[in-house]
C-alpha cells in the first residue's frame, strides 16, 4: 500500500517521519517485498515532482512485525547527524507493548546480554555477558490494564535487535501475537502489539525539541488503548 499523506508524523526539509503499518519492512530483504524506505522515497519523488528520484537515509528501524514512528533522513547531512544522535543515545524513544501476563513489579530496568542468529533471525538473553553479546538495557512501567490485557510502557536505553520482544518475554511477559518469543499464537496479520509510541530528540539541523507521536493502529484491538 502506496505512502499518502496520512501516514506523515513529522517533515521538514531535513527529515521525514512515517506511522509504520506492522508488516511493512524498513529496508530490502530476501522476500522481495517492497520495503518502506522505498516507497517514502516514491512519496517524496511524486510529491515533490522529482522525476530523478529522492535521497532517503534509514536512521533506524523497527521489526517488520512493529507499527509506529520511523524517521528517515531526506539529506545526507541530517543522515550522519541523526546517525550521531542514535548513537550517542541522545534519543527518547518510547514504546506501548501488550502482554497477557501480569509483570511481578509495576516498574523495572531490565538489564541482558543478547546473542543474535542471524541464520534463524532469533535472539537469545543472559543474564552475564557471553562471548558475542551485546549489553541491553529498558526501563518500563504497567500503564493500564484493559480486559484481560496489560499495557506496558517500555523506554529502551539501547538499540538491539528485537530487544523489548525478548527481555520482556524474559520475566514470563512474551507480546501478544508474538509466537517467536513465547506468546502461545501468532497473529494471523504478522502483528505483534508493539508500538513505537513516540521519538524526541534536538533537531540535528535547527536545534529545536521534536516530539514525534505515533496515533496507534485501527485493527480492531489497539484502539480500546488508545485514550490511555
């Protein structure tokens, strides 16, 4: 499905904000489906009236099962400077997870070390550093709990690869739909219930605050969250 207009969070001369639908993928794959980057580019091409095609830098990425915020970058400054920004953590990135499972604590930092495959695209945690791990580090808090479901706010320190997905499925608190780190059933859209909430960081450009806000996703589950 075609980028409209609809689906900007955030642009300017520098940057560009999308609300990622879950299943779109950030960047080419081996499935050959058309990924996001590609069709911001169309979007900006047609837009802008550039038959030549658009410069777009990915700055950061969200699993393909993920909705929410993604920025790009429209120029090859704001790319290394929002590189630089990411980074250094200079960052605020938010996200809302949905677990069946109640969280022994309201509130807590969890603190792994991950280990990718990259051959089954599955990351493993340990609790001590391991040969090849990575340090990842969140911090969230139970929000609301609506029916049978808890809303979890997550703020992740760190960047990993599937990192919220497979730290909180560490405390017994797998994603709904999430059947590759231990929700009992996936979901029949290739969903998962994370959402990339919001992103604020300077503007690398003009030095001002941005708060980008990502509306949740109308699939007839998300929405009774949404006023949360």
């Amino acid at each position: 499905m075609p980028i409209t207009d609809n689906d900007i969070l955030f642009e300017d001369n520098h940057l560009i904000a999308i609300n990622k639908r879950a299943g779109d993928i950030v960047q080419v794959d081996e499935t050959g489906d058309e990924p996001l980057d590609e069709q911001v580019k169309k979007y900006i091409a047609k837009k802008y009236n550039k038959p030549n095609g658009a410069f777009l830098g990915v700055v950061h990425r969200l699993d393909r099962p993920v909705s929410g915020v993604i920025l790009f970058a429209k120029t090859s400054k704001a790319l290394e400077r929002m590189n630089a920004v990411f980074k250094n953590r200079e960052v605020k990135k938010t996200y809302w997870a949905v677990v069946k499972n109640k969280p022994e604590k309201e509130s807590a930092t969890l603190v792994h070390w991950l280990v990718k495959n990259p051959q089954k695209n599955v990351v493993s945690y340990y609790n001590t550093e391991v040969t090849g791990s990575q340090r990842a580090e969140l911090s969230y808090k139970v929000k609301a709990k609506v029916g049978d479901y808890y809303l979890l706010e997550v703020d992740p320190l760190t960047g990993r690869s599937h990192q919220i997905r497979v730290q909180l499925s560490s405390m017994g608190c797998p994603i709904m739909g999430d059947n590759k780190y231990g929700y009992p059933r996936g979901s029949r859209k290739g969903s998962i219930c994370l959402h990339a909430r919001r992103l604020q960081f300077i503007h690398p450009v003009k030095k001002e605050p941005v708060n980008i806000f990502a509306k949740l996703p109308v699939d007839g589950f998300w929405e009774r969250f949404e006023d949360l």
